[in-house]
C-alpha cells in the first residue's frame, strides 16, 4: 500500500516540484508480508518483508523513470538505527558491526545512506565522513533555495558538498 500510494501520489504531482517521504514500517515487528512474498527469501520472514520492501522501492524508481522525473529527482534511502536485537531474526542484523538499536556501538548508529540523483551525484561515490539525519534539513533546504525555519535553533549542516562530491 506504501508503494500504490507513492504512485498516486508522484501522478498526482509531477508537474510541480514535490517532497515525497516514505517510512515503510514493515521491517518493525510485528512482521507481515503480503502472500506474493511468503518464503521468496533466504532470510525468513524477516527476508521475505525486506524483498516487498526492495519491490515497492523499485516501482516507485520505475514511476519516476516513466514520468520524466528520474533526471531530476534526489531520492534518498536510509534508516534511523541499527537492527532490534531483542526481536531475534525479527529484528535484522549489523554484520559485521558490533551493537543494535539501544546501543551506542557503531551497530545501533551506523546506517547506510544512499542517494540516488542521476547526473547530481555519480554512481559509486562513497564518502567517510560522519554524517547524520539531522542534517538532511538543512542540505535539503539548500538543494531546492527553500529557507531554513528562523523560529528555531538547526542542529544540522548542509553536506549538500559532500552529496556532489565535492571537497569539504
């Protein structure tokens, strides 16, 4: 349902600049998995809801690709903490990071941030730097010209550099 709704949602906004953000709450417990994906992976039920996950996001690329939006779209893929222990093989895995959420090991902070921005960010560009959500206000708002609240103190920076590639 998160996929359909993005979907009607790009169709229904494609012809003015739009902020889309999807927080699929499907790899928290308790797991579901719609019938098409029971036992697809190797990785159990866990698995099988990370494959309707990575289905969902790639309809949604495809929309974008099908609407004319994909040269001009940042699309980002990250996540707020580290797996859940305490929820087994519920609650995903580190390797080979030590810690998960709750944790202050690299486990339970350290999680991938990808940005996909055809001919903005080149394909394969990694960076080192220590970076967080918080700053994802301020280099959007950079990014796009909008301003920054002046009601209240932004923790973040913008790494909008970083994302290009350039030298900090």
């Amino acid at each position: 349902r998160y996929g359909d709704e993005a979907i009607g949602f790009i169709d229904r906004n494609q012809d003015q600049p739009f902020f889309l953000y999807v927080a699929h709450t499907m790899p928290h417990t308790l797991l579901a998995v719609s019938e098409a994906f029971k036992g697809k992976s190797q990785g159990g039920l866990y698995g099988d809801v990370i494959e309707e996950i990575d289905h969902s996001v790639g309809r949604i690329l495809a929309k974008l690709q099908e609407s004319g939006l994909d040269e001009n779209t940042y699309v980002i893929f990250t996540s707020d903490n580290g797996p859940w222990w305490i929820k087994g093989d519920h609650g995903g895995n580190a390797s080979p990071l030590r810690g998960a959420k709750t944790s202050a090991w690299e486990g339970g902070l350290r999680v991938p941030c990808i940005i996909r921005a055809p001919n903005k960010v080149a394909a394969g560009t990694v960076s080192d730097q220590v970076l967080a959500t918080i700053d994802l206000l301020p280099t959007l708002a950079s990014m796009t010209g909008a301003a920054l609240p002046t009601d209240r103190v932004i923790d973040g920076l913008d790494i909008s550099k970083i994302v290009h590639g350039e030298s900090v």
